[in-house]
C-alpha cells in the first residue's frame, strides 16, 4: 500500500467533523463520513489525534480500493455484536474493562449461537426477539440476568438505528414478565454465627466475614480495602473502589485476564459505612501482621495497599476464597454457599432491629430503597406469622 500524500487528496476527503461522547466518565471521538455511495468511515477513539489517524487508515485503504465495506445488509445479527464490541465499543475505551467483559460473555454464550443469532440484522424483528426471551424465562436463568441482556441488546440496536442500518429497535416493545415473588434470601441465624466464628482457623477469612457481616460490604469491596480506608476513631470504612476480574482485550481474539481496581457499580455504591467496635481490634491485628509480613519479605508497606492479599502481595480473586469458604460452611454444617450470605445477614439483621429502610440502603449501598425493601419484604411476612401465633390463647379453648 502506497503511503497517503494529503497535497493530492481530493478535499472533499478532508472536511470531517470530529464528534466528542461522553459516557459513564469517559471522554471518546467519533469520526464518520460517507467516502461514496457504497463507503463509509465510522471511526473512534480516546483522542482527537487517534480518531484522525484512525480516519487517514481508513482513507489510505478506500484510494487503494482495499477497503473493507460494512455490509450491514447481509451480517447476521451475531457478526453485528461483534462488530459493535469490538470495532466500536473497544477501540473508544467507552465502556469500563468490566462491563466490556460482561458485554462479551453475553455475546459468546447467549447471542454468538442463539435463535437471533444468525437471522440478517436487517430482517431481525420482534416475534424473533420476544420468542428468544420467552425461551430465556422458560430456562435457568435469572430474570435479572434475562433483563441484563435485553438492555445490551437494546443498546446494541440503538446504535445500529442511529447508524440507519436499521430502521427500528424493536427490542424495546419486548415483554418480559414481572417478578410475581418476592425471592427468600437466605440468611444466617445467630448460632450459625457463632459456629463460623469458632470454626474458622484462617485469621484473613475470618476478618473478611467481620467486617461483611458487620457492614453488608460485597466481597469484591472488602477485597479493595486499604489502611487509609479505615477510621478506627469513629469505626467507619470509606468505600471507594472494588476489584474486577476482567478480560483486557486487544482485539475480538486476543485478551489477558487481570484483576483490576475499579470505582463501585454505581454513584450509589461510593458510601461510608460503619462497623462494629468489637471488630476494630481483629481488624488493627490483622493488619498488624500484613506489616509484619512486609518486613519479613522486604518489601515496602504502603497504607494504600491492598490488605487482603495473596502470599505475593497481589490482588486476591474472591474465588480463590470460595473453597475454604465452602469447606467452613460444611464443617458447620450451614447450607450455604458464597459470601454474599453475609452481606444479606447484615442487611436483616439491621431490619429486625428496626432500621430505617433508607438507612440500611445507604449502608448496603443500593441504588434505590425499593431495592432493599423488595430483599427484606419477607421479613415482614414472618413476624406477621410470629403475631398471630401470639393469639393461640383466644382459639385454645374453642
């Protein structure tokens, strides 16, 4: 390929508009210009000067007749996706590495080979949509994670409507059913409590569970704490940030696996929270010994580390917990699996003593109070069962 000479180009090439985005925090380009009838440049990037230089790529191949067309008309709705992830979402760095890899999987494992998978994009409508979310609520899944993968595909359409490679989303006329039960969520009683607190050997895991059960923190949050996090003055945890395993791609083929630290899923998700006072001294302990294990090895400390961290100092996956997690459990023989057992213990903990619904959905975190009131609903349930069991003295002699 000859080397581009801009003194010769025609300059009907050289009047583009550069269109700044904004989306989720992020700063992102965007060049799109019809070359001729059938060519057309759709281009971003994370500054002016990528976008540019992007553009003049593009323009390089279409003057030496090898460039390669978006032909929307005949991509199968699977091939659009991709297109989407990975020449438009990817390169604009638009999105956080952990939604990127959340938007890929549920590509891979519930778009690349579905129902919709292969019909034309152009001739995707909503009797194909709403049969493949039937076929969802009909299996397994989730409805939440089935309402994930309509707002993606949602997305997905949109951007290909203000594209006009598409005249309608029709996406957003899809039904999905309402949740006509509230989900029991599982929590622990107190003796199951105290059976973890004796049975637990391994001094991080156990300061781990303290501190979700005294403050309802996802494990991923916990796992994110620093020193300078914590203030032992008025027992309070700044909650900033989280790890993410996530997929760092290069391209649609090529990625690495890494644990990042993001901020929270959500503005809602950035709090202070507080923890027990009779947890503050298991926690200077374990940090304590954090230090101690920093001059063993020779390494510097820094209070804005990590604290819960592997025998090399990194990042701890939460799954690298689960099995001693689930081998605690067993021994005690409580029915449960995961960590976020405790977060909802504290969240009905805080319920059964008569918190504020507000004040517990500032604790945990959540978006909205609906959110906490819909988790704890059926603890309402119970105590009306507990109540009327109080009135056995009026029927006993009936």
């Amino acid at each position: 390929m000859s080397k581009l000479n801009i003194s010769n180009i025609d300059l009907k090439y050289l009047k583009f508009n550069i269109k700044e985005f904004k989306s989720q925090g992020y700063t992102y380009y965007r060049i799109q210009k019809q070359l001729d009838k059938n060519n057309k440049v759709n281009v971003t990037g994370k500054s002016k000067d990528e976008v540019k230089k992007k553009y003049f790529n593009k323009l390089e191949e279409f003057l030496n007749n090898d460039i390669t067309n978006l032909d929307v008309k005949n991509m199968t709705f699977s091939e659009f996706v991709k297109y989407y992830l990975f020449d438009i979402v990817l390169p604009s760095g638009s999105v956080k590495p952990k939604t990127l890899t959340s938007y890929e999987i549920i590509y891979r494992n519930h778009i690349k080979d579905s129902s919709i998978g292969d019909i034309k994009i152009i001739d995707l409508k909503k009797e194909h949509l709403q049969r493949y979310f039937n076929s969802l609520v009909k299996s397994n899944l989730k409805l939440s994670s089935i309402r994930t993968f309509k707002n993606f595909i949602t997305t997905v359409l949109n951007y290909a409507v203000d594209e006009d490679y598409i005249i309608k989303n029709y996406c957003t006329s899809v039904k999905l059913p309402k949740y006509n039960n509230i989900k029991k969520n599982k929590y622990l009683t107190d003796e199951e409590i105290k059976l973890i607190f004796q049975n637990c050997k391994d001094i991080k895991l156990l300061v781990i569970i303290k501190i979700a059960l005294s403050t309802g923190m996802r494990i991923n949050e916990i796992l994110a704490l620093t020193e300078n996090d914590f203030n032992f003055e008025d027992y309070s945890i700044k909650v900033n940030k989280t790890l993410s395993c996530c997929k760092i791609f290069e391209d649609d083929s090529s990625y690495k696996k890494q644990i990042i630290v993001t901020t929270p899923k959500s503005n809602s998700s950035i709090r202070t929270v507080y923890f027990n006072p009779n947890i503050s001294n298991d926690i200077k302990k374990y940090i304590s010994l954090q230090k101690e294990k920093y001059l063993k090895f020779g390494k510097k400390y820094d209070p804005d580390n990590a604290i819960f961290t592997n025998t090399t100092f990194d990042y701890i996956n939460s799954r690298t917990l689960d099995f001693n997690l689930k081998t605690l459990f067993k021994n005690c023989n409580i029915q449960a699996s995961g960590f976020h057992i405790f977060r909802h213990t504290s969240g009905s903990k805080l319920y059964e003593m008569g918190i504020n619904i507000k004040t517990i959905s500032e604790q945990l975190g959540h978006a909205d109070t609906s959110i906490t009131s819909n988790i704890y609903v059926h603890l309402d349930e119970e105590k009306k069962k507990d109540a009327v069991k109080h009135l056995d003295f009026i029927f006993k002699n009936v």
